[in-house]
C-alpha cells in the first residue's frame, strides 16, 4: 500500500522548489502527496531560520506534532530545510519524535533515509552529518529528476523556479544563509538551458531563476569553466522558444550590472519587477550590516533601472531596529522610502541569529521602539503602495491567470500585481491562460478589473 506524505514549506522560494524536488523524489519513490497532515504517514517540515519567528514557527508545529504521534506511533515526522541544517542536533537530542533531520543539500538522500528507517535501522544510523554535508551540490540530480517527472494532467503547470546557484558569500552581519546553505556555486549554463527547454516544451510558460545572490552567477565558484555572467544567461534563457514570462530573484544591489538592468529594456519577455533589498536606508547602518553598497548607489541603481524600464515596479525588504540604529538612521530609512516610493515591501523586526555576527552587538535596539518603528514604515509604505495601485485605473493591462474561484479569477501582471476579475463561467479559463484586463478598483495589496472586451 502507498504511504502519504504532507510537505509544509516554510519560507523562501529556495525551499519551496526544495519541496517540489522532495515531493518528486518520494513519488518516484512510491508515496503520494496529500493536503492534509491528518491523512499522512510522513510529515516534512521544510523549515526557515532567516529570522527568531520563523524558527519558533517550527518548533511550535514540532510541540503539536509530538502529540500526534502519541496518538499515532507510527507517524513519520522528518525535518529538512534552514532549521534542520542549523538546530539538527539539538533537535535530535531534544526531540525523540522526530524520526529524521535532513540537512539543506542532502534532500537528495531522503528516499534511501526512509528505506532504511523501514528497515528497522535506528534514526542515528540513518541521520546524515550535517556538519560534513556541504558538498558541490548535486545539480545533475535537478535535471535528472525534473527529466523523470511524470505530467500531472489534474493541475498543468504553467509556472516553474529553475536553481541556478545556491549558497551565498555575501556574509551580511545579520543573515543565517551562509551558515545554513553554505558557499556560492553556479550551476552550469548548459544544465540551465536544458532545464528550461524541458519545462517549455511540457507548457511551462512563466520560468523564474532561483539563487540567493543570482546578479553574480558565474562569479564565484562554478561548478563549469564558464565565462558567462547573469545578463549573458537571462538573454540566453528568454530565447528559449514559449518561454512568455521570465523572473529572476534574489539580488544584491552591489552587484547589479548595467549590463542586467539593460535587459529590462531589450527583452521582451522579462517582467517589468525588480525586487531589489536595500535593508536600510542610512548608510551607518548599511556599514555594520556589512552590505558591501551605500544609500547613494542604490539610489542610482534606481535611477537607471527606471531609465531603461520606465514602467518597471521596484519592491524591497527592509530590516528595522538593527543593533544600534538611531532615530536618525530610522528617518534616513523613511526618507529613502520616500524618495524610491516602492511598490510594496517587506518589512521585519530586526531579530539575532545563531552564529551571526549582528547577534554580538551590544547596542540592540528595544523590542517597544523597534515596533514602534515598523508600524511607521508599514503605514507610509501602505499609502505610498495605494497611491502606487491607484495609477493603474483605467488602464488595460495583460494578466497571466493564477487560480479560479467559484465566480472569480486570480490572475497577476508581469509587473507583479495580482489582479481578480469576475467572470463567469470561470472554467473558459486554465491557469496560465493570458487575458487583457481593464483596472477598476485599486487597493494596498491588490488590483480588481473587468475583462477587456
Ligand atoms: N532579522 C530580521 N530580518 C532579517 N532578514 C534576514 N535576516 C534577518 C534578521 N536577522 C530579512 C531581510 C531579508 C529577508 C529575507 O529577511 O530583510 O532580505
Ligand atoms: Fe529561510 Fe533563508 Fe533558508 Fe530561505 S535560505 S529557508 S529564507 S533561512
């Protein structure tokens, strides 16, 4: 009999294609995926340790697991992702529920783990060394799997992440990525594009390249002798035949070529969004973060990305309450906010991390003020993403459909918005699908429109 496994994601898109690659392995390895965590046999939390509230996330589900299992002894409840890599030990030593903790570049070994679990070996002899586990990552494997995967008819996939790095060398002073992902490394250029032709040739129309630091591929550590950098291979995959709809993240604004920036302007089908992270407005602040730019090249980065792509939609992260920032450097903060007016944004209290070296500052700024201060940020970016939305009515813009609702259709715009429509009936479209839609409501988060006949 098949056994079910539930796969929660937590965190970035790295993870989320991380699942994607688990669910395939186990298929192929006979389980079958389900919605519910009560139908599985396997639970996986694919977890993420980026800031102190998505790890208590995880530990929080792991409590509510132990008392499922109590019910269910013959649960499986394995722990892969940020956290796995970071606290796998001590889950281990303080778990007992926990059947296995599998690091970030090991997800490749989890079918042979469960094998020999099945095989009454004890979770020690099957757990991996997660302080030995980075290796060149097993990039090979990504194609070979995505080759041996089998069409799902009931949901056409119509938009796919391909990896073309992983790890990240940038050391920002606050980030637990190095530790937990490990060195930079550039998929080869060939893998890529054979990757992408695949996913293409099976309908695949929206291809979104994945690496923690993607504006330097090919820089550092390549895995293939290779002199091709980002720019060079976006142009190379948005020539790939039925590609429509190209993204790419994340970025590092240090390291954004004019080069990249340019192709906003020539390239068709690459979607007029940049989500570029600035972390903070003040440059003091930007120094102890160990971001290798200043508040001034961002701003210039902006200037020509907008002179090569007046339409482009900019969208940041923000880090609020860094150790030792100022009200000053706040307002430095607001006032870049003001002067960019981004899209949208994401914005988080400032939290430690394990073994980072933010975590050693001794000028941590107040929980009370640091919320205080991300509820100011949060507001003016909400009336700034308003304004922002507000442009948009009365225009028709082309949208790419999502998902269907009983009377509606989700859809979203090259430039990243999300745009509802009602339609009826719904079922004239597939996700996928593009449609032209006329702009008649705007709110912070999210457009309404009328088909455009
Ligand atoms: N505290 C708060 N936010 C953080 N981020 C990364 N590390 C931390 C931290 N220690 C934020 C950054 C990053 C986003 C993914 O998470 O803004 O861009
Ligand atoms: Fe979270 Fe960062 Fe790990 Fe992604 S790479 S799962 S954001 S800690």
């Amino acid at each position: 009999m098949s056994k079910h496994v539930y796969i929660k994601t937590f965190g970035c898109q790295m993870n989320e294609r991380d699942s994607e690659i688990i669910e395939q392995l186990l298929s192929q390895a006979g389980y079958i995926s389900v919605a519910e965590q009560e139908d599985a046999d396997l639970v996986i939390l694919n977890t993420c340790s980026i800031r102190a509230k998505a790890e208590q996330k995880v530990f929080s589900l792991l409590g509510l697991l132990r008392k499922q299992k109590e019910k269910k002894p013959e649960l499986r409840i394995a722990v892969a992702g940020c956290v796995a890599q970071q606290e796998g030990k001590q889950i281990f030593k303080r778990m007992p529920h926990v059947d296995i903790v599998v690091g970030t570049q090991q997800i490749y070994q989890l079918p042979d783990m469960l094998l020999r679990l099945d095989r009454n070996e004890t979770r020690k002899e099957v757990s991996c060394d997660l302080e030995k586990s980075f290796t060149i990552p097993p990039f090979q494997k990504l194609l070979t799997a995505e080759k041996g995967r089998p069409p799902s008819p009931a949901a056409p996939e119509f938009r796919k992440f391909v990896t073309i790095m992983q790890g990240c060398n940038n050391f920002c002073s606050y980030c637990v990525v190095p530790a937990t992902r490990g060195r930079e490394i550039s998929r080869p250029v060939s893998d890529i594009l054979e990757e992408v032709t695949l996913l293409a040739n099976k309908g695949v129309k929206e291809i979104t390249l994945l690496g923690q630091n993607v504006n330097s591929y090919g820089c550092t550590n390549s895995v293939a002798d290779q002199q091709t950098g980002f720019a060079d291979l976006l142009q190379m995959v948005a020539r790939i035949p039925g590609v429509e709809r190209l993204r790419f993240t994340s970025s590092n604004p240090q390291d954004l070529s004019t080069e990249l920036m340019q192709c906003f302007a020539e390239l068709d089908n690459l979607c007029p969004h940049f989500h570029l992270p600035v972390q903070s407005g003040s440059n003091a602040v930007l120094k102890r973060m160990q971001r290798k730019y200043t508040r001034e090249l961002y701003l210039e980065k902006v200037d020509i990305l907008r002179s090569f792509c007046p339409e482009i939609v900019i969208s940041t992260d923000m880090i609020i309450g860094f150790p030792g920032e100022s009200e000053l450097d706040f307002e430095q903060t607001m006032d870049l906010l003001e002067t960019v007016r981004f899209h949208g944004s994401f914005s988080f209290k400032y939290s430690d991390r394990p073994n980072t070296r933010s975590a050693n500052f001794t000028d941590k700024v107040e929980d009370k003020v640091k919320g205080e201060r991300l509820q100011r940020f949060q507001k003016r970016q909400d009336q700034i993403s308003l304004q922002r939305n507000r442009d948009y009515i009365g225009q028709t813009v082309e949208v790419m459909v999502e998902s269907l609702k009983p009377d509606s259709v989700q859809s979203r715009t090259g430039s990243n918005h999300i745009v509802h429509f009602m339609t009826s009936p719904v079922h004239r479209f597939t996700p996928g699908d593009i449609a032209m839609v006329t702009i008649i409501h705007a709110g912070k988060h999210s457009l309404n429109g009328d088909l455009a006949a």
